[in-house]
C-alpha cells in the first residue's frame, strides 16, 4: 500500500504532499549536515521528485560538497524551518526532512551515511546499516526505478539492471 507522506513548515507557508513510497530513509552524519542541522545528523526521507506537490516556496541554499556536486537546502523563508533537499547527483529526487512530516513517527532509517563524521557523542542504532561515506549509488538508484515489490529491498538485481519493472 502506498504511503501519502505530507508535512512542511512550521509556520505553514510551506506544505509538501506525495502518494508515494519512499526510496529510501537515511540519517546524514555529514558535516554539512550537522552544521544546517544543529544536531547529530540529519533525518531525510528520498521520495522521487516528480511525485512531491508543494505549496509554497522554499528558498534554497547551496553548497558544493566533497563530491563536487551540489547540495541545495530548502527552508521556509518566514519560519527558517528546514524542508527538503536537492542533489545535483541525484537530480530526479527529493530529500524531505523528517522532522518536516505531519508524522514524523513514520520514519524509520535503514542506513546511516558518512559515519566517518560522525560524533562520538552520537548513539546510533546498531541494527542500522553504517556506510563511511554516502549511500550506496546502486542501492538507491535501483529502488527509485524499481517499482516491482512494495519493500524495495527485494528487488532483484536483474529486474533492476534490465530496467524491468
């Protein structure tokens, strides 16, 4: 069943819905991250781009990160909420924090990434998967275009490298 993800900023000017499964939920240990943040690390569910309405407009600020691609933050301009995110890399996805959702206890990681900046006074959940660095690009690539089972972890790797869905 396809989950509606909704949610925003906290004044309201900013107010996201999409009727899709996420690609995938992740925490971010990246610098970067921890610095927009203010905290540990950042909580970001990956939904495709193309399946995200948004009313209102969030004003984006950019970064380049260790990759060379860039990074651009979207917050709300009124309230400073941070909302989504945008990657050069990844360009038909779209990072929503998770702290933006109407409920945000849907969220439930399954890696965490750049863990190699991590903090050592951040406790993360042993039963998560630990990257170094970013996420697998295969593993995300092939739950965005993998649309054969409900639970993309699934998927077989021959459906994805045939573009079969």
């Amino acid at each position: 069943m396809v989950q509606t993800l909704s949610g925003g900023c906290a004044c309201g000017a900013i107010h996201y819905e999409c009727n899709v499964d996420p690609v995938l939920m992740l925490n971010c240990h990246c610098r970067d991250c921890q610095q927009a943040s203010g905290s540990a690390y950042a909580a970001v569910v990956v939904v495709p781009k193309a399946a995200v309405q948004m009313r209102g407009e969030p004003r984006y600020y950019r970064i380049v990160g260790d990759t060379g691609k860039a990074v651009e933050r979207g917050f709300c301009g009124t309230c400073g909420s941070q909302v989504t995110l945008k990657l050069e890399r990844l360009p038909d996805v779209l990072g929503l924090q998770a702290g933006s959702l109407e409920d945000p206890s849907i969220y439930r990681p399954k890696m965490d990434v750049f863990t190699s900046s991590a903090q050592p006074w951040d406790h993360m959940d042993p039963g998560v998967p630990k990257h170094t660095q970013g996420p697998p690009m295969v593993s995300v690539l092939s739950r965005l275009s993998c649309a054969c089972h409900a639970d993309h972890d699934v998927c077989p790797p021959d459906e994805v490298s045939n573009g079969v869905p």
